[in-house]
C-alpha cells in the first residue's frame, strides 16, 4: 500500500499529490474529500481506520512520497531559450521545421510471440523511413530505466526532453502502430500555442469522460515547462513502487466510459488528469481531423479499395496516416479482439502499404499488400537525375 | 549454364564481359584463354564442344549478356556535379560534413532461428544510435530486389547513388556488424582520393589473393563514377540468373587462398576484381589503422579488460570501432566455427557495451554487459543544461 488508504468511512481514498497541488482520487461517487497538502508534495490522509493493515500501518508511520520521475524542474523554458540563443543554428532543421525526435520501445528480451520479433523489426524500419523521409530524428528505446509497461513512455520522454534542448517535439508512437501515409506531414503550424497534440475528441474525454475518447499510443509533447510539469502530474498515477495501480485501475473504470477493469494505464491516467484539471484544455489539441491514430480494424478493409481510388497525402479516411494495431499485442502473444493471425496478416499489409512509397522511388512495388516480394515497376535510366531537373548531354 | 561454356579440351572457361574489357576466369591453373569481346559486353564463345547439352547449345544460338545492375551510365560525375551546383547547400551536412549513408539489410520474412530477428532488432537500434550519434543518413532495406544473399548489397548500392546525389558515401554495413565504439567517427579526410574503403591488407589482396585479405561486410564507396563502373565489374561474378555460381565459386575456391569451396560470394569476387584490376588500387584504401570490421573470436573476450583499461575512441584494439560476428549467421540459425548460443551471448555483450555508451548521457548503465537490465548511475538534476554551458538562477 502506498498512498491508498480506507478512511474511516471504509471508502477508498487515494491522495496524488501534484506539483502545484493535489488530485484526489475519487471524486463523487465514489466519495471523494479535499484535502490540502504541502506543497512539497508530502503525503497527508487526514484520518485513519483502526483496521489497517499492518503494512499500511508501517507506511502510515513513514508514509512515502508519490513516485516523482525526477527532481522537480521550475525554469525549463527559460533554460532552454538560454540554450537556443546560444545555438541560434540548431533551433530549425535545415528545411525550417522545428526539430522533432520520435520515440518507440520495445522489451530488451524476445518476444514471448514466435514471429514477435520480426514484426518489430519491420514497425522500426517502418519509422526509421518515416522519419528519415521527413528529417526527424528517431531513437529506439530498448531499456526499462523507471517505469515500465505502459508507463515506460514517460521517463523516456522526459530524458529526451532534458537531453536535446534543440528539440521542439517530443513525438511518441507505440511499436504497434505504423505509418502508412509516407508523404504526410505532421502539420506543426497548426498547434501554435498547444503543448500536447493526441489524437482524441473533446467531448469525449471532456464531458463523456470516455476511456478511449484519446489514444495515448501516439501523442506529441511540445519541449516545454508546462509538458515536464503534465509528466509530474501524469507519472505517479501509475508510479513504479507499490501496488496502488491496481486501486487505482479500479477507481479509473469506475469513473472512466467504457474502461476494463485492470490495472491503471497511460490512456486512462490521461484522460483523468486532462478532464480533471481544466486549466490544461487551452494547451491541448486533441486531433481527429486526420489519423494521427487510425484503428486498424477500421482501415485494413479498405487498403485495396483505397489504393485504386485515391493516393496517399490525405491521412485521413481516404489514406490514413497511421494504422494503429490496438489490441493486437504481437510480441507479447496475447490477443485482444483479434487472432493473433489476423493482427499478422494486417500489420504486414499495413507495412508493405507504406513500404511500397518507400521503393518507389527505387522503382519497386510488392507484388502484393500482402507479399513480402517485390516487382520491377521501372526500368533504371542512365540519366537518374533527370527526374531531378538535371539534364546532360555524353 | 549460362557464360560457363567448355571449351574443345574440355576446360572450363567463363568469360564475364566487363564495362571496359573483359575479365576472363579462370586464369592460370585452370587453363584459361584470352579472349577478345565486343565493346557492347556480348558473349562470345570462340569454340564450342560436340558434347554440350540441349540447354547450352540453346544458349549458345542466344547467348545471352552477363547481367548487369542496370543501364551503363557513362558521366554519373557530371551529372552528380550539375545536381549539387544546383543545391549546394545540400553537399554537406549543417556539420560540414559530407553526407553518408548507411544501409544495411535483412530477409523480408522471419528469421528461421528462434530468437534471430531479436538480434536483428538490437543490430538496427545500434546502428540507429550511432547514425544518429554522427549525423549518417540510415537506410534498412528488407527487399530483395536484383541479386539475394551475400549480392543483396550491390543494386541497393548502386539505387540508393543514383537516387541520393547529396550522399558523398554509402557506407554498407552487415547486419551482423555491431558498433562498439559510439564516439568513432570516420575519418573522411583521410580518403581524399580513394572511392573504396574497406578493411585489409594490400599484402593479403594483391599478392597472396588471400578470401579473408579483405572483409566486404563492412564498406564504403564514394559516390561517383569509379564506384557505379566498380559494381559494373563485380556484380556478374554473383549475376542473378544462371547457373554458373557454383562454378565460379569452384575457381574462387581454386584461385584464393583459404576460401572453402562454395558458390561465389561478394567477398571472393571483390578481392579478385582488386587482385585482376590493378589499375582499381590507386582508388582503394585497405584499412586496419582501425577495426572498420574487427572479428568477434578475436575481441569479445578482451570486452572486460578493455573497459576497466581504456576508453571509447580509439576505435583500434584498445576499443573496437566495428564488431563483426562472422560465421554466426544468427538470423539464418547456422553456424560455422561457433555455437549460435555463444554468438548470442557475445551479440548481446557487444550491443550492450555499446548501449552503455548511448545511455550514459540519461543516466543509465546495464548491470553487467550481459545483462538487458539497466541501473541509474546518476541521478536527474533540476539544471540539466547545466552540463551543456547555461547556467540560470531560479
């Protein structure tokens, strides 16, 4: 037991003490109370039930503080605009976009699934074009360094954050999902002045508090005080000590639209801190005008139907920017609402559909969206550079 | 059979048209004939023998061109030349280096060994790291397109030129090569004039034609016209269609010394283009200042003595810069001289070796170099730019 406790109404209290001051869990039906709290984010529940455990009575005594992913950062803005103007340069690409690193994990071990392994190994090279074709720069995490599971998200965008000043965006995308619109642009003007862009829908998780109103399996955090201090309010609700995550998992399908019970994840810490603290909405953006986000078993269906009616640039319902392949789980080996056979067959179409804006220009196809061989669609030219306004006579 | 014809004495002769003239295996003990060939790279036979088979009387009646990687392109300088005048800010890198590429390669379906594409997926996330790390572009092709197996290398060369004219190199690197110095850079400057880089020696390649005299895992070609004219004259050896692989394989076998008798690999091929070219020499550079390929057998056993003597950087035998896991063939579950759970276990301590490098700016450290599991080494301040030169008060 960490900071959950049974007051003396025997209803669950969990007290998460924020960096500007507290989010209590529950709140209504649940029987919420108010407590105030020390601003050095101390833990403080106001009563005690003679039937506590005496594990929680040990806490109680030296009660810990809620897990913190590192010392509490005050002035990044201005440390970071004191690193640009020491670098002017390394503010802008050399294109004039603002510079981005994604992120995506996968575990250091293998994967439990037999072909797991191999279907990373294409979800990597299927980002490693991506951002290669659009100047991101990408690194691959393969370490648990603080949190794990759903939660491994956080500290490592955190560090990358602190690492690389230069960096506007901090963009995360799960190894499940794929680009599959190659020539889309992450659209960065249009989210001056928002911090966090998530594909997601405002009445869904402001009013509806739904549990998939956003999908944190792809999100971008703009380099900034207010994204490091979203991330000291977002990690303890699923910090890496004790074993609240399960109470609150508990509370947050409870309170949450069309939660499971199990224990408590990114998605749904998510949308309870954003619908909970309504000073964060004016910074959000929570994008559905394209598929920053796409559910795969909406869009594989359509890839045949897609690819001989429209072409890729749309990334949305004509040619979707990413196919995400929630609920597939493919190195774990588990399944959700899919065979594990099915998640295979689409991922690989869903692959060789991105793959083949990659090679065309090498001036190859799959002979199929869901053949891994490749046809000749080209003849190679003595004069390649033609195509790029270069003309020669021998 | 395709170019591979016997002759009225009953020797083997094989004549492989090259771009400027021919190259005719074998020479020497396999009684080899000098023959003069048409500019056009036709096949001529100058005898035939009453006993060749049905097939090779067909081909004779249409001899058919050796392969070629594509069309001759004859000013490949001026054309790149012409490209970059128009976009000379893309010569080099915001760096001021020239820009590289890197690529490397792996079969399109799952490896046939268990945890293979495991080890695949930390061989790109190292590549990855270290690209990222020095500002290389990073290819990852998964596409058989002209030539397979060892050939892969040679029409994605010759593809990722033509099509990228700002890349002053590219850099081929086996998936089986890991970096174990991160901090290394490759010294450009020092290859003013050579088009090819490779690790060996002038000795073993042009005097004992020794198959291990060089390494063709791990290389770079300049991009210009020597380098297209080059994989002119190596890829028939290895041409995608025919029979004739095992024969010159036999040759090779016959011509090198210590090269076990299988058909003809890139390797075997480019030392006797080198050996048979000596006008190609002045354009080479046999590298082994350094470990441009270092061979596992020889250095994974010093991993632990190396770190508590030396540091990264020297790239030579203190600190590798190039790992190479010859003979494992760990994603094809074969091996050669060593078992495939020791080249695992030696993969995984060189990758983590290297991983150590890339995570120490975060922090963290692996528990052992055999351990996937990492450990804080230090600890997050509220400054973090501070190590970078700013310095701020609260």
């Amino acid at each position: 037991m960490n900071c959950v406790l049974r007051d003396s109404m025997g209803l669950l209290v969990c007290y998460i003490i924020l960096f500007s001051g507290l989010v209590v869990l529950p709140q209504g039906g649940l029987g919420a109370r108010m407590n105030s709290a020390s601003k050095e984010g101390g833990f403080h529940p106001s009563t005690t039930n003679s039937s506590l455990t005496q594990e929680v009575e040990v806490q109680k005594q030296a009660p810990r503080a809620p897990f913190k992913l590192g010392p509490k950062i005050h002035n990044w803005d201005q440390q970071r605009a004191a690193w640009l103007a020491k670098y002017p340069h390394k503010r802008l690409t050399p294109q004039g976009r603002p510079n981005m690193i994604l992120v995506t994990s996968s575990p250091p071990e293998p994967c439990p699934a037999a072909t797991g392994d191999h279907f990373l190994l294409k979800s990597i090279k299927n980002k490693m074009d991506y951002c290669r074709l659009h100047m991101i720069e990408i690194y691959y995490n393969m370490a648990i360094m603080e949190m794990d599971d759903f939660w491994i998200k956080l500290p490592i965008i955190r560090k990358l954050m602190v690492s690389h000043p230069e960096a506007e965006w901090i963009w995360w995308m799960d190894s499940d999902a794929i680009f599959t619109d190659m020539t889309f642009d992450f659209p960065v003007e249009k989210y001056e002045g928002r911090n966090l862009v998530v594909h997601g829908w405002d009445k869904a998780v402001y009013e509806d508090k739904a549990w998939v109103g956003l999908n944190a399996g792809i999100f971008l955090l703009r380099n900034c005080q207010w994204s490091l201090d979203l991330l000291d309010m977002w990690a303890p609700l699923g910090e890496k000590y004790g074993n609240h995550k399960n109470e609150v998992g508990d509370f947050l399908s409870k309170e949450l639209l069309g939660r499971p019970n199990f224990e408590v994840d990114d998605q749904a810490a998510l949308v309870w801190v954003l619908y909970s603290k309504p000073e964060l909405r004016p910074h959000v953006f929570l994008e559905n005008s394209y598929h920053l986000h796409g559910w795969w078993v909406d869009l594989t269906a359509h890839f045949d139907e897609m690819i001989t009616k429209y072409h890729p640039g749309d990334g949305g319902s004509k040619w979707p920017f990413i196919t995400h392949f929630v609920g597939c789980k493919f190195c774990a080996g588990k399944y959700n609402s899919s065979s594990l056979e099915r998640c295979y067959y689409e991922v690989e179409r869903a692959f060789n559909l991105a793959d083949n804006q990659v090679l065309k220009p090498y001036g190859y196809q799959h002979e199929s969206l869901s053949s891994v061989d490749v046809k000749k669609v080209s003849d190679e030219v003595t004069h390649p550079l033609e195509r790029l306004g270069i003309r020669l006579t021998d």
